[in-house]
C-alpha cells in the first residue's frame, strides 16, 4: 500500500473518529435524566430566575441544532465553560491537571510494557522452565489483581511501615523546594502511585509476550534460521521478537482506552493531582462542564495514541506495506 495514502487514511479516520467522539460528547449532557439547567445549580436551588439565567448561559434556551453550532464553536476555541466547583475557567482547571498525568501515566505505561515484554520473552523462549513458571504464575496473579487493593496494600506496606515513600500528593503540602531537592521529592511522590499503575498492566503484557513468543518460534522463518546455525540470541532478537511485537504493541495501544480508569482508581488511592482523579472529584460534585472536558480529553489521547500504534505498524508489519 501507497505510504502516502495509508499515512492520509488513518489521519482522515482519526479526524472524522474525534468529530464523533466530540458530538456524542455534546449529546451525553443533553440525554441526562431531567432538566440540565437544574442540575447545574447546586442542591437546594430551585429559584425559576436563577434556571432561566442558567438556561441562556449554556445556550440551552435555544433550538437543538443552534445549541450544536454554539457548542463546537466554544469545542473549536478551547472554551468549555466554568467550572461549577471552582468557579473558574474549566480550561485552566484540566490544564493544569493534564501533566500530572501524562506523567503518572507515562512512566507506569512505559515501566509495564518494557518489564512485561522482557518477562515474556524470557519466559516464552525457555518454555516450561523455571522462570517460565514462576512467572507465569506471577503474571496472572498481578493481571487479577485489584488496582485499589494494590494501591492500599502498597501504602501499608512501603509508605506506613518502612516509610520509605510519601503516603500520596505530588509534593509536601506547605513545602516549597526548588531544583534538584524538588524533582528527588517529585520522583518520590511518583513512585508508589506509577508503580501501582504499572502492575495492572505487567502481567498482562508478559501473558501476551510469552504467547506470541512460542508461536513465532514455530513459524517457518525462525526454524530457517537456527537451521542455519545462527546463534540462539541472534535467532531470539533478529527474527522471533520483532515478529512477536505486534500482539503485545496493539494491546498496548487498546488499553490506552482504558488508561483513564486505571488513572482514576490510582490517582484516587494516592491523592495524585491528575485528571482521574478531578474526573472523579467532578463527579462527586457534578461539575458537568469539567466531565464534558476531561471525557473529550480522554478520547483525543485515546484516538490520537491508536494513530500512532497504525502508523508503528506500516513499520513493523510488513504486511501492511504490501
């Protein structure tokens, strides 16, 4: 296939998938139970005055495809109203909750997948050793394993008894450090919270790993190849591991959908500043414009991290290139 138009194709999908995320986005908040004007007041308020000034500051006063028109203008400008538990811009509170995350998340995503990938190697090139037991084993426990469960046991064990990691937060409350002494209490702070993260997805990855592992050992290509006498790494890293990368890169990408929940449920265990753990907070509060903002957030990562994992394998997969 044409790179061009491969490269083209997936872009324009991208595209028209983040029209569609953003209109069901704007659909969800309209589809709610009851009047939305009233659920944008807090509990109590029913003063017909205050519904009606609420009903013309969302544009809900308005026809249905006229409120559609308001909304992907304010969409397109980056204008998502204000927040009703903070009572600032929504923009200025998920701001500056997205880095937070992408880091918690980045450094768990990758931890998982490096670690994961190397154990199912290892456990599927030697099959029914050792290793490939004990591993396994340990894998499927960590895939069962309760984020929140490991999250408590964690704080337990390393942050209440040994003490060797903060409890949660980011950084000391009322502490203010700069330099070096800043980011050592950063990567403190980051520790148990990404660790946390990371296993959900250790054992997975390793499973995947060690199943794609045995299977291309029995293709033609890699039976050529020791035939030849080529020595065991050289058969291992040239020929069984990059065809075996592709099961475990596209579970990677798909569970990037699922990134936000994991984020969630760790950010909320540790008191992380990120946005799982405002998607939650705004949904204690019922801080509607922050949910709309954060879920359409979440879904351009999303989409725009499935590009990425299509335009990886034009480059892996062969396949695709013909």
């Amino acid at each position: 296939m044409n790179k061009r138009r491969y490269f083209i194709r997936k872009l324009l999908n991208a595209v028209l998938t983040i029209v569609l995320v953003a209109s069901f986005n704007f659909a969800l908040f309209r589809i709610l139970p009851g009047d939305p004007a009233r659920l944008l007041l807090p509990k109590g308020k029913t003063d017909p005055a205050v519904i009606e000034r609420q009903r013309k500051t969302f544009n809900l006063d308005k026809p249905m495809w006229q409120q559609f028109v308001f909304y992907w203008r304010d969409t397109i400008r980056g204008e998502f109203g204000m927040s009703f538990a903070e009572k600032r811009p929504v923009t200025e509170v998920v701001a500056e909750r997205i880095w937070p995350t992408v880091l918690l998340v980045g450094v768990g995503t990758v931890f998982a997948t490096i670690l994961g990938m190397i154990m199912g190697v290892f456990a599927g090139w030697r099959r029914n050793g050792t290793f490939d037991v004990a591993s396994t084993n340990l894998g499927m426990i960590l895939y069962a394993m309760p984020t929140f469960w490991f999250g408590l046991l964690m704080i337990m064990l390393f942050a209440t008894k040994l003490r060797w990691f903060p409890t949660g937060r980011m950084a000391e409350p009322g502490v203010e450090l700069q330099g070096f002494a800043a980011f050592q209490s950063m990567l403190k702070h980051l520790f148990l919270p990404a660790f946390t993260f990371a296993i959900a997805y250790v054992g997975e990855y390793h499973l995947i790993m060690r199943s794609s592992i045995t299977g291309v050992m029995k293709e033609d290509y890699a039976l050529t190849a020791r035939a030849k006498g080529l020595s065991e790494n050289a058969v291992l890293w040239r020929h069984v591991v990059p065809n075996a990368l592709l099961p475990t890169v596209t579970v990677v990408m798909m569970n990037l959908g699922f990134v936000m929940s994991g984020a969630i449920l760790s950010e909320s265990v540790f008191n992380w500043p990120g946005l799982g753990l405002l998607s939650y907070e705004s949904m204690q509060k019922r801080d509607y414009p922050v949910m709309q903002a954060v879920f359409l957030v979440a879904s351009i990562a999303v989409i725009i991290a499935n590009l990425i994992a299509d335009i990886t394998y034009y480059y892996l997969d062969p396949r695709v290139q013909a």
